[in-house]
C-alpha cells in the first residue's frame, strides 16, 4: 500500500500498533509470572489486561474504517520483545530483585514504544477529524501512561531499593 495521504499513514500505523501490542502479550505474561514482588506481577498483569484491551480497541477502529488489522508485523515491537525475553527472562539471575528491576527496564520499553504510537495515532486522528478514533486513541494512550508510571513507582519505591 502506498502511503500517499495522512489517512493512509493512520491506516498503516494502526496496523503497525496492532502487531505491536499482539507481540508484546505473551512476554508481558511471562514476565509478570516472573516477578519476585507482588505489586510488579500484579501491575505487568494489569499491564497484561490493558494490551488485550487497547488490541480490542485498536481492531474495533480498523474495523469500522474497513481495515484490516493484521495488515503489518511490528519489526520495531519484535526487537523489543527479543529483548524483553533474552534480558529478563533468559538472563541468569543470582537476585531476584535485581531480575525485577531488569522486568521493569524491559517493560518500560515496550510500554514507551506503545505510547509513542498511540500518540502519534491520536494526533492523526485528531487532524482527520476522526473525533470518536481519537478519543478511543486518547483513553488507550492515558491508560498507557499509567501503567508506565505505576512501573516506575514500583521500581523507585520498591524494587531498585531491594535491588542494591
């Protein structure tokens, strides 16, 4: 598809953030059963919820603009996906801590990239006039950041601590 309009790119990157997320949903999984401290399990598990959500989502917006959401494969998710695995669940760990800490760092970064593509999905939105899009866009975007915050009060206020 070539990509000749704003509409066009809002289409692309909608699947694009489809991949994105699909891949993101098992690692998030592992990692939260992989979590020493309780809070982080049940955050990535909230986490967890929250992808399965905004994928819900993100279908139900392609769908209504005749779009198929599977029309790309997320090469920017994948590498961070192989990261997540072979940093925080392959890695051998002597500290359970320190392996927490290292599931945030993970988590974070896969947590960025989603927010970077929300935002830039609801700006296109916002810009072609797809209000309701954009609102959808706008509380997966909000729900985004706050697992990203509860991320990293969990590690300043908890893990990083145990982690020293």
């Amino acid at each position: 598809m070539a990509l000749t309009t704003l509409k066009d790119l809002y289409f692309s990157q909608l699947q694009d953030l489809h991949s994105a997320c699909e891949q993101s949903l098992d690692v998030t999984a592992k990692m939260g059963a992989a979590a020493k401290h309780g809070d982080l399990g049940d955050a990535l598990r909230a986490g967890h919820a929250g992808i399965s959500d905004g994928l819900d989502k993100i279908r139900s917006i392609c769908a209504k603009n005749g779009v198929d959401p599977k029309g790309a494969h997320c090469r920017g998710m994948e590498g961070l996906v192989a990261e997540a695995k072979a940093h925080s669940l392959d890695e051998v760990f002597t500290d359970e801590d320190v392996r927490d800490a290292m599931i945030i760092a993970q988590y974070q970064r896969m947590a960025h990239y989603a927010i970077a593509g929300y935002g830039c999905l609801k700006a296109y939105a916002d810009r072609l006039g797809f209000n309701e899009d954009a609102g959808i866009l706008d509380e997966c975007l909000k729900q985004t950041e706050g697992g990203d915050a509860t991320m990293t009060r969990i590690a300043t206020t908890k893990v990083n601590r145990d982690a020293v």
